[in-house]
C-alpha cells in the first residue's frame, strides 16, 4: 500500500487503502477474524494445523468458536403425507414452531408417502428456512425421502454424508416401507438419522418387529467415514455404529384397547388423556420389553394421538373403518455416551391438515465432541441450484405481500353525505 501512494501523481488523490509504515506495523484485519501474526506463521511451529492441536480444522478450538458451549440445536421431523399432490400453503408450524425464539443449527426431516413432487418438497423447505440454510443432502427410497438442511457456516465441519436404504416388503420393487438412513460426522460426533415406515395393521405387531431387526442388520453405514469409536461398534446393529442416533417415521405401532377406550380417554383433560393412552400404546410396551429399539429413548409425549384424521379436519376417522386414534408417528434417539442428548420440545402440528397424519417434531441439544482431520470433508458441497430457487421464492412472495398491501391501503371507499 505504501508503494502504490508513493507512486501517485499530485494531482491524484491519495488512496483511502493508502497508510504510513507505523499503521503497517500495527495493521489488523478489518473484519472479524482474528489477526494472523508474521511471526507466528515463520516459526513454522507443527502444533499448528495438526490433526488434533491447536490451528486443527474439526479441533478444539475451532470447536469452541463456534459452539463454546460444545453443544448444536438440532431439529427432527417425521410426517407420513399420505402421497397428498397438495402441500400446505405455509410449512412455518412445522419447521419454525412458536415454542422455539431461535432456529436450530441443523434440521432433518423424514418423509414417508412423500408427495410426488419430491423437488417441489425440497424447494419449500428451503424457501421456509430461507438464505442461512443449505441442503447438505437430500436421498429417497421410493416415496420415503430424508432432507438435512444446515447453517450454511457450518457446512465446512461436516463429513461427506453417506446414504443407505433397507427395504421390508417381500416384493421389493414395492417401496413404500422400508427405511432410509444418512450418517456423517460433524466436527468429531458421529450423527446417523433413519427414518421408516414399518408394516400397518392394528395386529402386526410381529411384523413391525421384524421391520425394526431388518433394518438394523441391513443398513450399511458407515462406508468411507471412519467409525468415531469402532471398540463400541456392532457388525450386527447399524445404531451402535454411530455417537449420536436418531430413529424416526410411521412405526405404525397402535393403541390397544379399541377405539370405544380411546375416544373415552380422549374426552379427558389433555394430560390425562395422553397418560391413559400410552397406557395402551404398543411401542411403549415393546420398548419396555427390550423387543423393539434397544438403547432408545423418547421424549415425554404431551401431544394427542397424530393419526388417523379426516383431511382438513380435526375429527378422528369417521369412516366406516372406525380406524382407532394412535401415536404411530415418532421420535425416538439414542447416545453413546450418557447425556449427549437433552430433548427440549416434542409436539405435533395440528395445523397442518392436509394428510390424515399430522406432522411430529423433536427439538434437541446435542453435545459435540473435536474432531480429527483424517475424515472425507464434504468440502462446501450443497444443492446450489435448489438454493437459488428458494430464496428467488422467498422473494418473489415478499414482493407480491407488498404489492397487495399497498393496493388495499391506497383503496377508499368514497361517500356523498
């Protein structure tokens, strides 16, 4: 910068970039980023930018920069939408619920009976979570699909993300059940999230169990990214495989004692109802048995029953069928070490109404660990196009929001007295 003012003219202006040696010396960088001193990097130290120390990509201290406290706000979300070509007018309720005065740092969400419109599906997603969010992956096993949306500056932690499906139909060209998986690691916390969409039927009890050994056996990950602690690993369940697991979907598991017992439950206050039905709830008896989702935990469930409604309506089946209410929709998670995970909300979206499931929700804090540099980065790597797209809705909207509250302020209604 000296060099470039000492060659100025007088009759040009000096540089407003223009500064005197003692500035040099002294110079900082103009944003937010910490200084890098001459010194420091002729030293040429090799603490720094090893795998695990000081100056490490996925390490400590970039770890602390970005979560002091070593722990990330994740959202999860399954909904069954029935294969409905319509989508809600606003997916707000869903990803942005009122509960939560801050968004989360990453948000998954499981689909099952997608619509058929998949990218229409993920281009609203991405315009509700707006410009700081990006898809770092999207994968589909037929109708079931799985999106992960996270903050855009956080993109470089992440691992390359890895996919893998099981399908449990006899017939497998048949995929409307079955499982869809996603692992990868962020920092050094290794994440996997399934969802599935087990066998239907009040009595399939058996069945939905088989669903659950399937897919556990026969989910195949991780590949290429390294197991953050293989010593704890089973070649024979797929969740051990992974520091921080969530499972979530139509489990289809029901409500026993028929739909007269149900609807008297439900006449109850709300608390009490919710307790009297998880008394007859058969995912909560097979998980007590240790038959089902061995490791897992859920959330205390303070929401009504999320299926099965009349579409656009809040009634239960008033079909022929008399289909009993149940909580067939769930989140459930599972840690390797105790207390990684801190559930903080746990709901349904009554409002959304266009499925005869209602969409359910889990917030989580989840702990992160530093990690080490020897892991297949994703490199920024997001749909760009999809992007783009989204926020040119976003903006589009904005404009025409505008546009019709200019016209219904500058509109009168003119009377002669």
């Amino acid at each position: 910068l000296v060099r470039a003012h000492s060659s100025l003219g007088p009759s040009r202006p000096r540089s407003p970039l223009a500064c005197d040696d003692h500035s040099l010396l002294s110079a900082r960088s103009f944003g937010l980023l910490a200084p890098i001193r001459t010194k420091d990097v002729r030293s040429r130290s090799y603490l720094e930018g090893s795998l695990l120390a000081s100056g490490a990509l996925l390490g400590a201290d970039e770890l602390a920069q970005y979560f002091p406290d070593r722990s990330m706000a994740l959202f999860v979300a399954t909904w069954n939408m029935q294969g409905q070509k319509e989508l809600p007018p606003s997916l707000d309720e869903l990803l942005l619920p009122a509960e939560a005065d801050y968004t989360q740092d990453l948000y998954v969400i499981g689909v099952q009976e997608g619509c058929s419109d998949r990218r229409e599906w993920e281009t609203r997603l991405q315009e509700t979570l707006g410009p700081r969010y990006v898809l770092l992956s999207s994968a589909a096993h037929g109708v079931l699909y799985l999106s992960l949306f996270i903050r855009r500056d956080l993109i470089w932690f992440c691992s390359e993300v890895e996919c893998a499906t099981v399908t449990t139909r006899i017939v497998s060209q048949i995929k409307t059940k079955g499982a869809l998986g996603a692992g990868f690691t962020f920092f050094g916390t290794s994440f996997l999230f399934v969802t599935s969409h087990f066998t239907s039927g009040d009595g399939k009890v058996a069945e939905r169990l088989l669903d659950y050994s399937r897919t556990v056996q026969g989910l195949a990950l991780p590949r290429n990214v390294p197991d953050t602690n293989p010593y704890r690993s089973s070649a024979a369940d797929v969740t051990t495989r992974f520091d921080e697991v969530f499972w979530f979907g139509d489990f289809n598991f029901r409500l026993g004692g028929g739909r007269a017992a149900v609807e008297a439950a439900l006449r109850q206050e709300r608390e009490a109802a919710v307790q009297a039905l998880l008394q007859q709830d058969q995912l909560t008896r097979e998980m007590r048995r240790g038959s089902v989702f061995r490791g897992f935990q859920e959330p205390d469930v303070v929401f009504l029953p999320s299926y099965k409604f009349d579409l656009g309506k809040d009634t239960y089946d008033s079909t022929s069928k008399q289909r009993t209410p149940s909580y067939t929709d769930r989140v459930l998670y599972r840690s390797r070490h105790k207390g990684d995970i801190c559930p903080v909300t746990y709901s349904s979206c009554p409002g959304i109404k266009t499925s005869d499931h209602r969409p359910v929700y889990g917030l989580f804090r989840v702990r992160l660990r530093p990690g080490r540099d020897n892991i297949p980065l994703a490199a920024g790597k997001f749909d760009r196009e999809l992007y783009l797209i989204g926020i040119k809705r976003r903006i589009s909207k904005e404009i025409q929001r505008q546009q019709a509250l200019k016209n219904q302020s500058s509109s009168a209604v003119c009377t002669v007295s």
